[in-house]
C-alpha cells in the first residue's frame, strides 16, 4: 500500500500482550475523511510473552495491519525498521500505553496544513491507575513538578521544542533523517532537536487528544527517569547544546547533596543539614499544590513520586555527562528496551 493519501501509524513494541489488543483497535478505528486511508505497521522486538502470536493473529483478519521485525529490541531502531516499511505521505507515530481519540490521526493531518509544520502533535496527558498511578499522573501533569514544559499543557496551541509522540510529512524524515539508535531514550527529543536546529519548526495542537498511562509503582517511575537524565546527557553532548535550565537543576541539587554529605562526614553537618531541610519543604509544597488540583488522597504519596522523578533524573543525568565525557558511549545496564 502506498500513496499520497495513505497515513502509517508507526509503533515499536515488546511484550507488551496485556495492551496490543486495545492499542490495536484505537488505531484501527480512527476516522479518515476520503480519500484519506491508513496502515499500522508494528516494529516488534522480539517480545516472548505472546505479543508476537496475537500481531500475526490480528494481522491475518485486518489487512492494514503489518509486523516487521525489530531484532535490535529498542525504542529507535523499531521506529526505523517501521518508517522503512511505511509507504505513506505521512507518518504517526504512536505508543502501545496510550489510548487515542477516534479523530486523533484527523486532527493531526489538520494540525499540519494548518501550521506547515514539519511535526505535529498535541499534549501529553497522563492517566494513571492504582494509587501510585494515580499520583505519577497527577504529579507528571502538573506545570510545576514539569518545571513549565508546554507539552503538559492540555491548552497550548502553538510552537514548541519537542512535542508527545508525533505526525510528520514524509518529507521530514527525508530532510532531517530518521531516529538515532545510539539513544535509548530521547530519541524524539533528539530528533525534534534536530528538526529545530535544522531550520524546520514543531507544533503542537491541543485538538490532537490522547492519554498516556504512566508507570504505577516508584521503583518503574525511578528507573524511567533514571534513564531520562542519562540518555539525556548523550542528546546534549551530540549537538553541544546547553540544557534548559528545567534539565540542570536536578544533577545541580545531587550533586550539591553529594557535597554536603562529604562536607557532614568531614564534621560540617550543617550545609547537608539545610539542603535537607530545603528540600523537605520543596517536596511538600510541590505535593500540596499537585494535591490541591487532583485529589487530597493522593498527598501522602506526592512526595515520594516527586522525589523519585527529581533524583531519578538527576543521578541519571550526572552518570550519563560522566559517561559521555569518557566513554561516548552509553552503558548497557541503563539500555532499557520497552517504553
């Protein structure tokens, strides 16, 4: 299938059995004005929980549906294998944890005759499910723990540096190339980045409507964000750029709480003593505020998802300039191959 009227949802996956079904039939279901059509071509890694079966079974019924292969099992190189497969004149990408308006691929194709932007998208909205899911999307939405990035803007119609997922002519990718598989995570930021510097301009819709489901327990959350500050650092050293100021404050603040802690060992308590205590208070306000906009049952646990995202992503990203500077190369332990 190919033409100028054919739209490719791009996905990579991996063991992702308990979500194929559903994430399959949103895609299958979106609402395409003539002469308009689609395709949903699944990269899939090389899942072993049955997710593989269930694409081939889907697939035999619904002959829009293909599965190539990913043997390389990340994000990046899914993403290549199925934009090499595609034969549309624009590509979706979509996630397999997030749910889609039926109008979402429509809205996109609007969103980019109205801006001629070279990437659309809309914002990223978090729903989460549990208690702790609960709070990671409360805290993930909120302007104040995302230190003002416009993509939690549910509102924000306008220019931006990086946007949710994405929807790109296929001349994008002809001029800016495709994602880095050097990255195992950031790879869109990386490649929005690119678009940017490369002349080009990215936009984002609020009329494009999806909902993401976060991690639901601290330990997946603190290795998400682990590995977001890491790879992050590699994005940085790749085009020299100075991270926003959002991105430094949390290698600054462990760093400094790595300082203070040998300055307490050596017999200076106090410094640590302050920093602690500082952020204690950071912690409850941020939770208070979060709290205050969601729901009250969930203030307990704002303080534990807040400080897992912060310290996650400041470790992370302090290991990974380390890495970048001396290796250039990033480790294998922080390679996390789904999501």
């Amino acid at each position: 299938m190919a033409g100028e009227h054919l739209v490719s949802i791009v996905v990579p996956c991996r063991n992702e059995a308990a979500f194929i079904d559903a994430f399959c039939a949103d895609a299958m279901r979106q609402a395409l004005a003539p002469p308009w059509q689609l395709e949903l071509i699944v990269a899939d890694g090389h899942s072993d929980d049955g997710t593989r079966e269930r694409l081939q079974a889907l697939a035999a019924a619904e002959p829009r549906l293909r599965v190539v292969d990913n043997p390389a099992r990340f994000v990046a190189a899914g993403l290549n294998r199925a934009l090499a497969a595609a034969g549309g004149a624009v590509i979706v990408r979509m996630d397999v944890h997030t749910r889609y308006a039926p109008d979402y691929v429509a809205q996109c194709l609007a969103a980019l005759r109205r801006s001629g932007a070279d990437n659309v998208g809309g914002p990223w909205r978090a729903e989460g499910v549990g208690g702790w899911g609960r709070a990671i999307a409360a805290a993930f939405q909120s302007r104040w723990v995302a230190g003002g990035a416009r993509s939690r803007d549910l509102a924000f119609e306008g220019e931006v540096d990086t946007v949710y997922l994405g929807c790109w002519p296929r001349a994008s990718f002809d001029r800016f190339g495709g994602f880095d598989e050097m990255l195992v995570r950031n790879q869109d930021d990386e490649h929005n980045l690119r678009i940017v510097r490369g002349g080009g301009r990215v936009w984002q819709s609020a009329a494009i409507r999806s909902t993401y489901r976060p991690r639901d327990s601290l330990a997946a959350l603190w290795r998400q964000w682990l590995q977001y500050g890491y790879w992050k650092a590699f994005v940085m050293k790749k085009h020299g750029q100075a991270a926003a100021l959002r991105h430094r404050v949390p290698g600054l603040f462990v760093a400094g709480l790595g300082l203070a802690s040998l300055g307490a060992l050596a017999g200076w308590p106090l410094a640590l003593a302050v920093l602690v205590a500082a952020y204690a208070a950071l912690l409850l306000g941020l939770s208070v505020t979060v709290a205050s906009g969601s729901s009250w049952s969930l203030l307990w646990r704002l303080p534990f998802v807040i400080a897992a995202q912060q310290l996650g992503y400041g470790i992370g990203s302090l290991i990974g300039h380390w890495d970048a500077w001396r290796h250039g190369q990033g480790r294998e332990r922080f390679a996390g191959l789904t999501r």
